[in-house]
C-alpha cells in the first residue's frame, strides 16, 4: 500500500453513506444526497444490524465498499425491482472497489468482513445481482462471485441472482480463522506423553492359612 498504510475494513453507518465517492452517474444508490425519504434502507440495515455497510481505507481514504440491506428494504429502483430476494438473506446493493487499487485483494477483504458481521448477527445467507457482460457496481462479475462462495439461485435473462449460505461457508471468514489461531497460539502444542507408569499386578486369592494343631493340656 503506498506510503506504508495498512487496509482497514470497517462498518458503514449511516452517517458514512453520503460521504462515499461517487460511483456512477446512473447509479440508483445516489451518494451525494445524505440518506432521507429515497434510502430507507440506510436506517434499516442499521437499526437490524448496527451498520449498513462496511467501508475500506487506506489512511483517511475510502477505497472501496459493499452497502447492504435488509430484504423487505431493498430499493425498489434497481436490479431488485423485480427480482425479489430471500428473507433470509441480507442483500449486496453495491460493491465497489476504487480502479486504481484494483488488484489487490480489497474486494475479497471486504466480503469476508461483511459476512463475519452478518454470521454473528444470524444472518443466513448474503444474496446479490451479478452480471456475465458489462458487470458495475450494482451487479459485479459472476465469475469472481462464484469464486468467492456464491452460487446461483436464478437465472435472469440480464443478470442471475447469487447467494452465499454463510453457515456452509464461514470456516474461511477472517473472525473465525483468526479465532481458532488465538486458540491455538493459547493452549499451544501437547505436552509429549512419558512413559506409562509400571502396574501393580492384580492381587490375586489370598493363600489359606495353616492349621497348627491344638495341644490337649495334661
């Protein structure tokens, strides 16, 4: 990363949404106008959740983002219209990543954080529109989605619908990786085993005792 800084990947709140970098002019999560009346959604992943997102940064630079909400809130201008989604899921509206730090592995970072934070708050699945030919930030590549836990759910003539089932896929999420390497830094390796301890053999029926014969007294 230049200059040294390292990626942070954080929670979207609300208040963030406005702050992020402008997409695409045609986009229908329109950033520049703070969240109001139009996207609902903003305070109702954050009331369900306690985020609405999660947001990427390198210093105080957003780099790339994924925004997310509940099923029943989903924009109804957009890929969802029409498409509907599970009610068990949560819903990927946007995923974007910055051009110029393409490349490197923030996408993944981003997926893998989001989804810690829905497999903790009982989340069942993520759910998102991917796109095989001219993919934006609404509808990402298939390709790369297949490849990083998704599968198809629907096929649509313009865009299919994926879904990641978080309780099949969580063993590569970061919180519990990093989780089970504490534990293993914790209890470290097994002390080897010495040798087994000799055994006493079983007693066995105690011997009969003599008889000695009684002296008759004169």
């Amino acid at each position: 990363m230049a200059g040294g800084e390292q990626l942070r990947v954080e929670p979207l709140q609300p208040g963030g949404v406005a702050r992020l970098p402008m997409v695409c002019a045609d986009c229908p999560l329109p950033h520049r106008v703070p969240p109001g009346s139009g996207q609902s959604w903003v305070y109702a992943a954050a009331h369900t959740w306690g985020f609405c997102g999660v947001a990427a940064r390198i210093g105080d630079t957003v780099v790339g983002h994924i925004l997310v909400s509940p099923p029943l809130n989903a924009p109804v201008r957009g890929p969802y219209a029409s498409a509907g989604v599970s009610p068990d899921a949560a819903v990927i509206l946007q995923m974007y990543v910055d051009p110029d730090h393409r490349g490197r592995g923030i996408g993944t970072r981003l997926l893998e954080e989001l989804a810690a934070l829905l497999v903790r708050r009982r989340v069942a699945g993520l759910e998102i529109r991917a796109s095989r030919k001219g993919p934006t930030c609404i509808a990402p590549p298939e390709d790369w989605l297949l490849v990083h836990g998704f599968r198809v759910l629907r096929e649509d003539a313009f865009a299919a619908r994926l879904r990641m089932d978080l309780r099949a896929t969580r063993t590569w999420l970061p919180s519990w990786s990093a989780l089970a390497d504490g534990l293993r830094s914790l209890v470290g390796r097994p002390a080897p085993a010495g040798p087994e301890p000799a055994r006493r053999p079983a007693p066995g029926p105690e011997p009969a005792q003599r008889s000695h014969p009684r002296r008759l007294s004169p």
